[in-house]
C-alpha cells in the first residue's frame, strides 16, 4: 500500500514536469499514449494476473468510445459521460464475460474475437451514429466548473485519470482478489480445491478490465473526437494485445511502457512507409519468437547488472529466485 | 417459392465455401490444438494467387491447381520455420499464426492494392438455369457440389484409410500415437498444409462469388470461427453442419433482417454454446 502510494505519487509529478521538457507534437502524441496506456493497463490485468487471451477486448474501447460520442449530442458534463462509458462496457463484459468466462485458453480467445467481430460489423453495417463512416463529434472535456481545450490541458486530463487507474490497478492486484485471481491462473484446480468461485474472479476481473477499457475508449473520445466502427476492429484488439507483449506480460507498468514504444514507432514507421502494418506484424512475430517479457523485463536486467545486489540472486532472465541475507544464506 | 429455393441454394454455396475453410481450421485444431488465425490468410492469398494467373490469360482449372500448390508451399514454410519451433506452446503458435495475418494481408495489399477484384466465371460453367420464373448460375451449383464432395472425401478418408486412423487417434492422444512410433511432426505438418490446401480452394472457388478485398480474411476468420464453435472443435463434421447452418441463416438474415443479419449468426453461436459448450459435434473439452 505505502509503496503504491509512492509509486503513484513519483508518476503523478512526472507527468506534471513532462510538459515543461518536451515539444507540443510530443505532448500531443504523449496524450494518446496515456489513453492507451489506460487500454493496455485493463488488458494486461486480464492477461498477465488472469490468464485471460483476449482478442476481443476493442469491444470495450469502442463502447466507451460510442458511448461518449453518441451521448455529447445531449450532454457535455464528463461527470455523466465517463461514468456512463464505464458503464455500459461494463455490463457488456459481464454479458459476455458469463459466456467467455465459461472457456479457457483458445476457447476464450476464439470467443472474444467472433463477439468483437460481431460488433464491428454491426456497427459498420447499420445505420445509426454513422455506420461506417464513423461518427464525428466536437466535445471537450467538460469539468462543471471549465472547460479544457488546450492540448496542454488535455494532456493533464487524460494523465489524471492514467494515475488513478494506476493506482486503482494497483490496489486491485494486491487486493485479496487480484491474487486469488493470480491464483487461479497459476493453478486452477487447486484454487477450487480450496474453495475458492474461481469463475467469480474471473468474472470481476473481465467486468472491472472492460470498464476500464471503456474508460479509455471515452478519453480517446475526447481526444480524436471521432468514433469509427474500426475501433471495434481485430486490428485495434491486436494493436492493444501487441503492446502488452511488448512491454511485458504479467507486470502493472509493462503495457505502459508497450503503448509508449508502439505509439512513437507507429507515428514514425508511418512516416516513412505505408508498409507500418507489415511491420507491426513482424515486430509482433519477432517479439513472440523471443518472448523474454518485454522491454520491462530487459530493464530490469540491464538495472541489476548496473547495480547488482549482493542481497539478490538473480537467474539469466533477470527474475529474482531467492532473496540471501548477508551470510549468503536464503531467508 | 422461387425465393426460397434460390436463397436457400445460395446459402448453401456461402456455407460450401466456409466449409472449406472452417473443416481445416477445425481438424488443425482438433490435432495439434492451435487455432491457426492465418487460415483466413491462406483462403484470401489463394484466391488472390489465382487472380494474378487468370488476369494473364491462364486456365481456371490450372490456377486453381497452381494457386492451391503455392499456398501449401507457403504453409510449409511458415509451419517449418515459425509454427513448428513452438512444438506443444499453443498460446505462443496462435499469437505467431495472429501476427501471419497482418504480415500476409499487407504484403497482399503491396501487391494486389485495395481495389475489389473479381475471378471471372470458367466459361464452362458460365451459364444459368431457371427455376421456374427465377435463375440460378451453374457455377453456384458446382459449388455446392465440390463442398458435397469434399465432405464424402473427408469422411472416407477419416473412417476407412490407415492416415485417418492414425488422425483420429492423435485427436484423442498424441504422445500414445508418438509412442507407437509414427512421426508426429510428419503428422502435424501434413495436416497443416492439408488444411491450407483445402482454405486456398474455398479461396479460389470464392473468388467469382465473394470477390477479394483487403480485411477479407476477418470476415471468413471469423465466419469460420463461429462456424467452428458451433460444430464442435477437432469435428469436421461439426463444421459441415455449422457451415450449413450459418450459410442460410446468413442469405435469409440478409434479405429478411438485413440489419441485423450479423448478429443472427452470433445469436445462434451464444445459444449453441450456452447449451453445449463444446460445440454439437464437440468431444475436446474446453
């Protein structure tokens, strides 16, 4: 909980002091990443505490994301438009969390994928709020008491919401829940054995994870002001599950770091050549051929070889095996 | 009455084709228990394959032939060199086989563009015939009658040849199968690159129908998906009647419930798999 709490905090004036070091094209790119980052974070929880291969979880993000779109035509408070995206794609990850949930492994994963699918093209085929031409909107983040238009602004809103999503994924994984959750994805039948509802974990995380994700697809909203039915799409459902690869599976800050380097590849690859898909697959290919946890992980090993901790006994890999204490002896 | 046989006859040629596609995803499955997502891939590279020698003045015939054969030689070298290396890593083959559908779809979209491209008809099969005051083209027949054909092959195959014997016992336990001294990788790859066949000539029979466009293999991915879930994974007979029911619901939902004839499918999936998680003809349990 203290260490949490400073955590947040050290992330919390980093994000303050990050405007005053870098360009308006950064800080504006810096934004998407933050919003991401929220996306990544909640498919990151499912996945690396759950065991949950999601390839459906756009879903989410895109509801969040009609949701704000749809409902700015009537009001413009965020206290009602955030709430409402959360929840509404909460309650369509409990809907279709009860049947997902009830899978493993690739069944779960073939499950999400035909829902999401579902819903792209429904939403690309009818002809409410645009169909395939998306839905534009002009909404700005409404406080009650100000309104924010400046880029700089909307920086600081969407890294407000990052840190407390943060630091509610925090709390939520050291709760009793999020281990009973890692439990259950570390060994299922012995949490039964123990008596433990392990669909009702997974169930909580799945509906807590798609709220999330809808948080982010409501803030994505406020950003790009426009909605499309490809933001339901496969594409957008791997661009997200790639960056959690690529920052580390398993870890709070990994698909932090993994929307980060896929937001600043993507915007400069894209730059250069029309070919950023091909590569995106490559460097996805590349980075499951040599799964070694993400860039997370390479820090951590590139920081204990900096600094090596006698304290520590640590494997090729970078993992912590067993803490010594100063006889050399495991605790 | 005309409007009836007609749809129905056109669901099933739609369902033929899914057929195709959904009876190799499903026995790769029921095997070496990956999902392969770039199935899709193989069905659009296949016709697209096609397209290119046909634009050039060859034989239907033959391109389908040639463009059947490019594809499993392009499935044996992703399987050889990505697919094979993760030998009993499900989750890893089925990422890799995910980040195969945008490597091949782009490079796709590199050589063919976005436009929407069409195989012409083989002019043998360039005609019509009429029920009663409606007409319906040959080639939809022809088909419906090549999906026919390749569900009697199946079956035989599965049921009376030693391979199928041996198919179906790796189905139920590998290792056991491994262990009585035939060659699992063989095994495997053969089957992997038969079921590429078997999508790139749904592919290629797709083409005068369905046409080729970019992000196709989304769409017949997750057809055959639903197709698969339904039937019942590792069961091509699962993804015979799956094909077939998802065929004519979807050439009905298009005419009688056209805007929300995509969520039919999906309400049917979610009915099946709330009563039979594990799909009609499903023995895997999940």
């Amino acid at each position: 909980m203290k260490k949490s709490i400073i955590v947040t905090l050290l992330l919390a004036v980093s994000i303050c002091a990050l405007p005053f070091v870098i360009s308006p094209f950064v800080l504006f790119m810096l934004t998407e990443v933050l919003i991401m980052a929220i996306f990544a974070m909640s498919l990151g929880l499912i996945m690396g505490f759950g065991g949950l291969q999601s390839l459906g979880h756009s879903a989410f993000f895109g509801i969040g994301a009609y949701t704000v779109a749809v409902l700015s035509q009537y009001v413009t408070s965020i206290y009602i438009l955030l709430p409402a995206a959360i929840i509404l794609s909460g309650i369509f990850a409990l809907l279709t969390g009860l049947i997902a949930v009830r899978n493993k492994g690739i069944f779960f994963l073939m499950i999400t994928l035909a829902i999401t699918q579902m819903l792209f093209l429904f939403f690309r085929q009818s002809d409410l709020w645009g169909g395939a031409d998306g839905l534009g909107t002009s909404v700005k983040p409404n406080l009650g008491f100000m309104e924010l238009v400046s880029p700089l602004s909307l920086f600081y809103f969407a890294g407000a919401f990052f840190i407390l999503s943060y630091f509610v994924l925090r709390l939520f994984v050291n709760s009793p829940l999020g281990k009973g959750l890692k439990g259950v994805m570390e060994n299922e039948g012995r949490m039964i054995a123990l008596g433990y509802n392990v669909k009702k974990y997974q169930i909580i995380a799945y509906v807590f994870a798609g709220g999330l994700a809808g948080l982010a697809g409501g803030l994505y909203i406020f950003k790009t002001q426009f909605a499309s039915p490809e933001l339901f799409s496969v594409h957008m459902a791997t661009t997200v599950l790639i960056m959690v690869f690529i920052g580390g599976l398993g870890t709070l800050f990994g698909p932090v770091i993994g929307a980060g380097v896929f937001i600043f590849l993507q915007n400069y690859i894209s730059t250069m050549t029309d070919r950023w898909s091909l590569i995106m697959g490559l460097l996805f290919i590349v980075i499951v051929l040599y799964n070694r946890g993400g860039i997370l992980q390479l820090l951590q090993i590139v920081g204990k070889k900096l600094m090596p901790s006698k304290n520590l006994l640590v494997d090729k890999k970078g993992a912590t095996i067993i803490e010594l204490n100063e006889s050399g002896k495991a605790k | 009455m005309d409007l009836f046989i007609v749809n129905t006859l056109s669901g099933l040629t739609y369902g033929m084709l899914l057929f195709l596609m959904a009876s190799g995803l499903s026995i790769v499955f029921g095997l070496m228990r990956i999902i392969n997502l770039a199935h899709g891939s193989f069905f659009l590279f296949g016709s697209y394959v096609a397209y290119a020698m046909i634009s050039r003045g060859m034989n239907f015939w033959l391109a389908l032939l040639l463009s059947t054969i490019c594809v499993t030689v392009l499935a044996l070298l992703l399987e050889k060199f990505l697919i094979s290396r993760f030998h009993g890593n499900e989750a890893s083959q089925v990422l890799l086989t995910l980040g195969l559908i945008f490597v091949i779809g782009d490079i796709t979209l590199w050589i063919w563009g976005g436009d929407f491209l069409s195989i012409p008809v083989p002019s043998i099969l360039d005609f019509s015939f009429a029920i009663s005051e409606s007409s319906f083209p040959i080639y939809r027949l022809f088909v419906i009658a090549i999906g026919i054909i390749c569900a009697v092959l199946l079956w035989y195959f599965e049921t009376k040849t030693k391979v199928g014997m041996i198919i179906r016992a790796g189905v139920d336990d590998m290792e056991m199968v491994g262990a009585l001294g035939f060659n699992i990788k063989l095994i495997f790859s053969a089957v992997f690159l038969f079921g590429a066949a078997l999508a790139a000539i749904g592919g290629v029979l797709s083409g005068p129908i369905l046409g080729m466009y970019p992000k196709m293999e989304f769409e017949i991915l997750v057809n055959s998906l639903v197709i698969v879930l339904i039937g019942g994974l590792g069961s091509w007979k699962g993804a015979f009647i799956g094909a077939i029911l998802i065929g004519i619901i979807d050439s009905f939902g298009k005419i009688y419930l056209p805007d929300v004839s995509v969520l039919l499918i999906f309400v049917v999936m979610v009915i099946v798999l709330m009563f039979k998680p594990t799909g009609l003809f499903g023995r895997v349990e999940s």
